[in-house]
C-alpha cells in the first residue's frame, strides 16, 4: 500500500496489530511510527518499545507483545532493521514462533516491523503472513510521490510553488531528503518566499549535475575539486563502483571519438546522446588512443583488485583519480604552453 493513501486512512480507521514498513526513506518511516503511536494515545496509556533486531533478536520482540504491560493498556512494539526478510536475503533466525503469533495477535499490543528493504522475500512463510496486515511503502520512484508526500507531512512544503516544488523533488531521493533541504532553505532564506534563484543557490546539487561535475573535475586536472564531489556524492549513495564505472565510460567515449568520429550517425550507433559524444570528443584531442586503452586497462586493473581483496573500493577510486589527473597534467601541458 502506498505511503499516502495509507496514511490518509489511517487518520479514520482502526489500527491493525501489525504494520510492516518497508524501504529506507526515515521521515516516512519515523511518521508512520509517531502517527500510530499518537493514535493510541488518544484513548490509552501507552507503552512504547523500540527494539534493534540485529542486536536483540526474536525473543524481545515477542517478550514485548505476548507480555501486558505493567505501565500502560498497550503496547507499541517498534522493531527496527527487520533483516533477513528481504528478497534473496539469508537469515539466521527462526521465525517460527513469530509466525504464531502472526496467526494470532495480542490484543493489548501493535507490532510495527521495519525492513530495510522494499520488499520480502515471497518465498518465506513468514512474509505470507504479514501480507494479512497492512505493507507500507516507505519510499519514493518519482518526483511527484516525494511531492505529495512532503505535503502531507510539513506545512513548508505545502507553501511551495509547483515549479520550485518540482525542481526541489528532482535533487533529492527520499522526502527525508526533501525535508532536510526545506529546513536548510527556510532557516537561509529567512522564511522568505522559496524562489527558483533561492533554490539554485540553497539546495543540493541535482545529482546528475554533481556526476558530471565530478566527472569533469577529473578531466581537467583538479583532483581536489573532484574528491570534495566525492564526498558529496557518497553522502547520496553513490558508490565507489558506479564512479569507476562512469570515468570508465568517458573514456570508452573519448575512445570511440578518436576512432569513429563524433557525428549524429556514430552517436547513434554507439546508443549515446550527440552532446556526450561531441563533449568527449572534445577532451579526447589531447589523448592518443594508446594512452586512452590504457587508462582503460587501469581502471579494469583497479575493479579486479578490489574484487579480489587485494584494495578497498575507496583506495582504487582514489588512485584511478590521481593516475588520472596527472596524466591529464602531462598531456594538457603541451598545449597550454603552445596557447
């Protein structure tokens, strides 16, 4: 069930005795929580219990739900990293017991499960089970969603302009993100009118804009520049791997530019938009094709070391980049003395 309808009936219904959440996006997730929880607390005295599973397992959760609490008529059971549910996931514990309880809830107790997936895997008897309580999706695939949601959940978002609203969905992945953005904005801006210009210059980076800046800071030499995008970039959950990956594609591009040109028809055969092709061949001017095959071996060189557990990914990424940044210092040298 998706976040928002659900979240709307919850506002009329009654509550189930479990609840499952899955996905990574915390505002959803901590909303869900608070909103139940002040649900019950309208017409009971609540006990309420938040449990690390990975650290204390399935007995706490069923010592909190099977047991009437001393210090409330309910309790709200919330527990946190449900691992070993998600798709294609091992687990080392025994659900057993839990499965029980499923087929028959406590009726002074509200078990919220949190999985850090987006979804189960179907193959486990358990997730069969939590398919009779209410999934919750707490995570986002299109702008429009965090969108909505944002709206539900915080006054300031619903005080945007459609346009500034859109853009702003379109830098972040989750509505936590989106939030967090809000209340840098609002606390910059000094709760003045958010404006497109306010917005280019408060929030984050669209994501795409900081790939091609990182990109493009390697390619010109300033290594510095391009590890500071690094660290913004991991903070959005880009990998070492997908860098790799992308400086991998530049220069496949260089290469082909060198090879086969840089026209609309080799653009297309390549399945490459012309701008990438023609902006790569561009840089490609200042590399031989020897040079460029074995800046590609490098990087290949690089993703089998860390596959082998010779490197760690971040120490492979580093050194590709400064391999890379001072071949570019070599190769550009030249043409800027000429200039």
């Amino acid at each position: 069930m998706r976040f928002g309808q659900a979240y709307l009936a919850l506002e009329k219904g009654e509550l189930s005795p479990v609840y499952t959440l899955l996905g990574q996006d915390g505002a959803l997730v901590d909303a869900w929580i608070e909103r139940v929880y002040q649900k019950l607390t309208e017409k009971n005295q609540v006990m309420r219990l938040d449990i690390q599973f990975d650290e204390q397992g399935i007995d706490e959760i069923l010592m909190a739900v099977d047991s009437p609490s001393l210090f409330g008529d309910r309790t709200l059971a919330v527990i946190r990293h449900f691992t070993g549910m998600q798709s294609g996931g091992k687990s080392k514990w025994d659900f057993t017991e839990l499965e029980t309880y499923l087929e028959s809830p406590s009726h002074h107790a509200h078990l919220i499960l949190c999985v850090d997936a987006d979804k189960l895997d179907e193959r486990r008897k358990l997730s069969k089970l939590l398919k009779r309580y209410p999934m919750i999706q707490c995570y986002t695939e299109k702008s429009s969603e965090r969108i909505e949601l944002a709206r539900i959940l915080d006054e300031r978002a619903r005080q945007l302009d459609h346009q500034v609203a859109q853009d702003l969905a379109e830098r972040v992945e989750s509505v936590g993100q989106f939030i967090r953005e809000l209340d840098k904005i609002f606390t910059f801006s000094h709760h003045h009118p958010i404006t497109m210009e306010i917005l280019a210059e408060l929030a984050v980076p669209r994501l795409e804009d900081n790939l091609f800046a990182f990109v493009s800071a390697v390619w010109s030499g300033h290594l510095s520049k391009a590890w500071a995008i690094r660290q913004e970039l991991a903070q959005r959950g880009i990998d070492e791997f997908s860098l790799l990956g992308m400086l991998a594609r530049q220069i496949r591009l260089m290469w082909y530019a060198k090879v086969v040109g840089t026209s609309k028809k080799a653009a297309t055969e390549l399945g490459v938009h012309p701008f990438a092709l023609s902006k790569a061949g561009e840089e490609a001017v200042y590399w031989d094709r020897k040079k460029l095959e074995s800046c590609l071996v490098s990087i290949a060189d690089a993703e089998y070391f860390v596959k082998s557990g010779r490197w760690e990914a971040e120490g492979a990424l580093l050194w590709v980049v400064s391999s890379l940044t001072v071949s570019v210092g070599q190769i550009k040298q030249p043409y800027n003395r000429a200039q």
